[in-house]
C-alpha cells in the first residue's frame, strides 16, 4: 500500500471530489496531505475525521509522499510533476500538459488498465469529454473495430471549474434581470447562450479541446486509425457532459448487439426508453460515477456499419476525479500484489 | 396583388412575429384580418397604425380573403386550410400537417422559389430545424450534390411556443432559489439541463421532430437519395437553434469553396473567425432574419468529401415567421406577374 496520499489542487471544483472520492470509496492511506498554490495555504479541510490544513505546492513536499492525485491547470503540473516524481511519488495527473507523452500512460481503469505497468511516475487522466466517450465506444471497439466517430458534445460550465458555474449563475440571473451579462471565463455570455468553442484554435480549425478527443481517443483504445470529427460546445449547464455520437465500425453492430455491449460493459449505464421519456440527461447524471447512454439507434445515414446514441456523465466525476482515484486504486492493486 | 390578409394563430409566439414582419417589410395588403380560436377571440391587435380585433377562425372566415398566414399546431391547420381554400384563399401554413403531402409545396424562397408555382392552395413552410440546415445546405449540393448529413442540434425552447420560454424562466428561477423545477411543456425540467427527445418516437428509435429533418430535406432540394442522420436536443437557451453539421458530397469541396459558397447564398451570413472567437452564437441571432454559419472547417475524419460547419438562426424568424412572409411575397409577385 502507498502510506502517504498527497492530493495537489484541493480546493479546486474537481479536488472537492476527489476528496470527497477518497472518503466514499473508503481509498486506503495512513496520511493525508493537501497541497496547492499559496493563495489556499493555511486553509483547513475536513476530510472523514480530520482536519487537513493545505501546505504550499513547492520542490520538497513531495519527500514524505508516495502517492499523488492532482488537480491543477496544465501549467502547474508541468512544473511540479517533475519534482514530486524526482522526490519518490507516483503522479496520478488530471492536467492536459502529460497526456500524450509517449512516457506518460494515459489510462481510463475500464479500458485500458494494463499500460498503467510502463509508467514512469506520471499517469494522466484523460479529457473529460475524451473519458466518456472512450468508455462507451471501448466495447463497441473491441467487439466490431471502431473506424470514424462524428462527435458534437454539449459541455457544462463545471469543465472550467468552479469559476465557470459561478459565472453561468450570474449571467443567467443579469439576463433574467435585465441587466448585461459579463464574461470573464468564456468567451462570449453563456446564460441562455451557446459557445461553439471550448480551448484555443489548434489544428486545421479545430480547437484544442477537440484535437484532444481525436489524439487521446487513439492513444488509450491503442489504434491510431481511428478517426475522429469533433465539435465541441458549451452550453448553459451546470455539471454533466452530453455528447452526440456517430460510430462507424469495421464489422457491422445491429442496435440490439450495441445495446448488448454498451449493458455488460463496466461503468456504462445504459438509460433508453424513449417511448416513456427515458434517456441520459445531465440533470440525472450529476453526482453519478457512469458514463450513461441511451437514444441508441441504426444511423440512417449510413451503409449498415454504424450506429448513433447520446452519451452523459458527470464532467467532475468520471471525467475526472473518479477516473484519477481509479487510477490510484489500480496502483494500489499493483502495489499490493507485487509485494 | 392579393387584397385581404388574414393572420392566423397572431397571438402566438410565432404570430406575434409574423405581425411584426408584414410591417418591418412593408407587405403589401389592403385589409388586415386576424384569426385565432375563440379563447383569443375579442382581443385586440396593434398593426402599424391600426387596431385589429380577433376574430373567430370558423368556416366562412375566409369568403373575403385572399392569401392566408397561419401560425397554428397541426391538428388546427388539418382542419382549417381545407375549407379556407375551399372559400378562396391561398394559405401559406407552418404547421407540420400538409408539408409531405405530394400536392403541397415546401418552400425555401431561397431554395425552391420555382415550386411554389405547382400549389393547389396551401403552401407549406418547413420546420425550423430543417430550414436553416436546408438553407445552408443548398449552395452546396448545388455545387457539389449533397449526399449524407449528419446533424446534432441544440434547439431553443421557443421552438414550442410562448409556453416554453415560460417554462425555460420558470425552471431556471425555481432552481437558483432552490426549489424543484416543474415540467409541462417539456419531458422533463429544461433549466440548466439537456432533453434529447423533441417530438414523440417515430421512425427506427428517430423522433418526429428527427425524421423532419430527414423527409423535408430531402423534398425542398428534390433530391430522395439525401441521407441524414439527425440527433434532436432540446437545450436552455430562449430563442435561436443551433446545429452542428457534418456534410459529405459527390464532388470534393475544399474550406475555401465552402465558405465562398456560403458567402454568395441568399440568406447566410457566415461569422468565422475562431482566433477572435468569432462564430454564430444564439444569443448574437436572436431577432436576425439570416441564418449564420461558421466553423467552417475540413471534416478530419472523413475520405476528403465532407465539411463540418456549426448554423445557427432564429427559429421564430427564418425558421418560422420570416420564411412564411417570404413565401406569402413570393406569392404576391407571382400574381404580379401574372396580371
């Protein structure tokens, strides 16, 4: 077992659960320590039975630590991955910075549990809009060969942290008010509003937040041909991703073969009734580990090989701190049954 | 030039714009008449300069009328429409109950102008959804035949009336203050959430409000081999449908043929500049008769034979009213013509 748990970004939207996490799943530790930017140091956390205070994120905290859960900006963990790993922890990275380092495994614990044996002290979490997806297309992959997914997602406000809710609720209540919205964390006002446009312009017109779902989908399924179109959108939602999915496979899938595999594959569930109303939506999926999907159908568009459905999770959890502490306790499964 | 107008179903969300069109755009008419069902009936309507009292929508409202707007759900426009042509008039209907019926035209002005000439009487308006897609369309499947669409959208409450946008402030006011959200018009509470069903099932696991999408794009650009795969998603946002839209054709279009097709149609106006975070947005289309289209990039996924683009308008206006008024002005210059 890894004895001292050191968890980097606590205050953080995603940080607030991951402790939460920890306590839920009952993660094995013998100590707790919280660390972030000096802005948070001397703050106090209760975490179960104990009061935490934060100590400062800085070369040298990580000597007593064996194991890490971070939550920061990429700009952050670029810094101190390095060092903490230097000082003898395990990094387990929610950041964008490690993910498609050929050194750094990037693992979602369902799909692809196995590359966490060649890290080298950094393992990333992936994207969260990546993470969801990924999940639900891993059974349709392995059982008929994924070749092309078309993807439109629908992104909460929680994907840039607690600053972006905090600013989805006052631009709703302005408008509401009629008074002017700000926008600080966006782009544009996002009450009552949609903005094509999630990250920077990356590649051939297509921002960072989508070239992610294209390059880290390869990397964690292990098959570079897979090809990907994403539009990525943020909508006036608090917490909970939804994506509009079209999968193109190599062996054709009936509806009744995907729903199969979408039901007895781990962390999906599957919510498709439309005749009664039923269907993931973010409003039931906020709080909740899995990866929902429901609207599964043939895509009359196509010529037989491939099928469309909607997919939600809660951005936070799976998207990323449940899938950081899966990745911890994967490391603590290896760690106890090498010893 | 048709002398008596009547406006049918004025007092709705869409009927309310219609009004306001025939004055922004100097329609022509001698005598204004407004109809409705009798809870509407005895209300009066400011017009330009004058005052229009309801009246009831009956069999024989129309024996002094010549050209006919209405604003109604289906099961009304079934029942009315026969007889008012029966009276005399021509009715130019945005109910979804004539539109597939082989002796009704559908008509774009933009798209389908020459259709309008084979109408027996009523004339029908598409669906708000497929009239902006179908508009942006059309440039280029005259350039380059459109073969498959694959279309996620993100529409606004309104698309159901003044009822939704009710419901819209009502379910998001309940849950900033904390209470529960109710649902009427909707599935299922729309504030701050996502409901990936518009219409009842219909077709394969497809909506109504999907397979629209699908039969009425196909008819306005004449075309029956046009494949489309819609996904249909009610979102928070009070006026303005959003749609991201992946287009695969015959012949090759590069970015730039794309977007020069667009900028020289009818109707479009593109917004496309993603390093200033510039792009359409419904807040920025809301009142706007034009349909907007940006993010016009290369489909990486594809064989090199499809563009993504994200399209946005105002469903009240092109998706509804705008497109009505225009049909009825198609109308008037065909009898200009003709006399």
């Amino acid at each position: 077992m890894y004895e001292t748990l050191a968890v980097v970004g606590a205050t953080g939207a995603v940080g607030r659960i991951v402790l939460q996490q920890l306590v839920d799943r009952d993660f094995p530790y013998k100590r707790l320590k919280l660390l972030a930017s000096s802005r948070s140091v001397g703050q106090e956390v209760r975490v179960k039975d104990e009061t935490v205070r934060i100590e400062l994120l800085q070369p040298g905290a990580f000597k007593d630590v064996d194991l890490v859960i971070a939550s920061t900006p990429d700009e952050v963990s670029a810094e101190f991955a390095p060092y903490a790993v230097e000082e003898g922890a395990v990094v387990v990275d929610e950041s964008g910075y490690w993910r498609m380092d050929p050194k750094v495994p990037l693992i979602i614990p369902e799909v692809n549990p196995d590359a966490i044996n060649d890290h080298q002290g950094i393992i990333a979490s992936p994207n969260c809009s990546t993470t969801q997806m990924v999940v639900a297309l891993a059974p349709l992959h392995h059982a008929a060969t994924v070749k092309r997914v078309v993807v439109s997602t629908y992104q909460a406000t929680s994907g840039a942290g607690l600053a972006g809710n905090v600013e989805l609720e006052a631009s709703t209540k302005a408008i509401l008010n009629g008074q002017a919205p700000k926008s600080e964390t966006f782009q544009h006002p996002i009450g009552f509003n949609l903005i094509p446009q999630i990250g920077s312009e990356k590649h051939e017109g297509y921002t960072s937040e989508e070239m992610k779902m294209v390059y880290e989908t390869r990397k964690i399924l292990g098959d570079d041909q897979i090809q990907v179109c994403p539009t990525a959108v943020r909508v006036p939602v608090t917490v909970g991703h939804s994506e509009s999915i079209l999968v193109e496979t190599e062996k054709p899938l009936s509806v009744q073969q995907a729903t199969e595999l979408f039901r007895s594959a781990p962390g999906i569930t599957v919510v498709d009734d439309l005749p009664n109303h039923g269907y993931p939506m973010p409003r039931d999926c906020d709080g909740k580990d899995d990866v929902f999907v429901g609207r599964i159908r043939r895509d009359i568009s196509g010529n037989g090989n491939s099928i469309a459905f909607w997919c939600v999770s809660d951005n936070l959890r799976k998207g990323a701190a449940t899938n950081a502490v899966q990745i911890a306790e994967l490391l603590q499964k290896s760690v106890a049954s090498a010893n």
